[in-house]
C-alpha cells in the first residue's frame, strides 16, 4: 500500500542521510523524497512516499522517531491530507496537428506549457501523482515524449492537524 510520510527534522548537515538510512539499512524502497526548510529555517519538513502494510510502516515510524535529528513523524495517509507533485515533460510537437491535440491536452490537465520552438513544448503540471501519470500516458498516446523530471508529492494534513514541533 503507498504511503506519505512527513517528517519534521532539524535542517543541519547529515539529517537527510541518517533518515534515509533508515530505510535503506531495513531493505525499505523510497519512491520519492522532497524535503525543503520550514518557515522556522532550523527545521525542515520531509515528505518520503513509500509502500508498506501497517505494520512496516509502523517499525519504519518508529525508526525514524528515534533519530536524534528528528522532531515529530506522521503518516499523512492516515488521515485526509493534500497532495502535490510537479512534473516538467518536454514533448514533440514537430506539426500543427501534434500541436492542437497537445494543448487541448494541456487544457484538459489544466497544465501549461512554459516553454516552446518549432519542434517541442515544454509543459509544467501538478497535482496528484495520479493526475501526473494519467498526464504522462496521454502524451506517450499523442506524440514522443522527450524528456520529463518530477519532484516527488509534498503533502499537509487537512484541517487542525499539522506537524509543528
């Protein structure tokens, strides 16, 4: 089962590597990471999606409960929470009819395309990583995709809930 799990840990040198040694030293995969400072700038926020039942996903809590670097931990799939992720995907978009199908896409994703020549289109959408997927595989079905990078979900709980320290 994929799980969102957010970190609060402090924002200093090894932090990151400590909390992924975690999974990796337990034979866990992480699937993405994103990580950034806080609007405290001592503290960074670590959102890691991974797969596990409940009870892996309860011994890798745990683990990374006990790091020193590492303030609260909570798996925001518990509860309803927001979810985003980023793509960037570079298309070709070489004739005027790739290009029509392209950004009637583009509209339907309420994606935008940031960049163009007279051979691609460069679009940026978010969203869930789902939406993201679904996005990807239309434009595998309407032309070549050249290139695309993701960031990963970040995530907050909804409503009252929050992971401050």
């Amino acid at each position: 089962m994929r799980r969102i799990i957010s970190v609060l840990m402090e924002n200093e040198p090894g932090s990151l590597s400590r909390i992924v040694g975690v999974f990796s030293q337990r034979g866990y995969n992480v699937d993405s990471l994103c990580v950034a400072p806080t609007t405290d700038s001592s503290l960074s926020r670590l959102t890691i999606v991974t797969h596990g039942d409940d009870k892996v996903i309860e011994q890798i809590t745990k683990q990374v409960n006990k790091l020193i670097d590492v303030l609260k931990v909570t798996d925001l799939t518990d509860g309803t929470h927001v979810e985003r992720e980023l793509m960037l995907i570079k298309v070709a978009a070489k004739t005027d009819l790739v290009r029509s199908e392209v950004n009637r896409t583009v509209d339907i994703f309420r994606a935008q395309i940031v960049d163009t020549d007279a051979k691609n289109y460069t679009i940026q959408v978010t969203g869930t990583s789902e939406k993201l997927d679904a996005f990807a595989q239309a434009m595998w079905a309407q032309t070549e995709v050249i290139e695309s990078s993701r960031t990963g979900v970040c995530g907050l709980a909804r409503g009252e809930k929050s992971l401050r320290a």
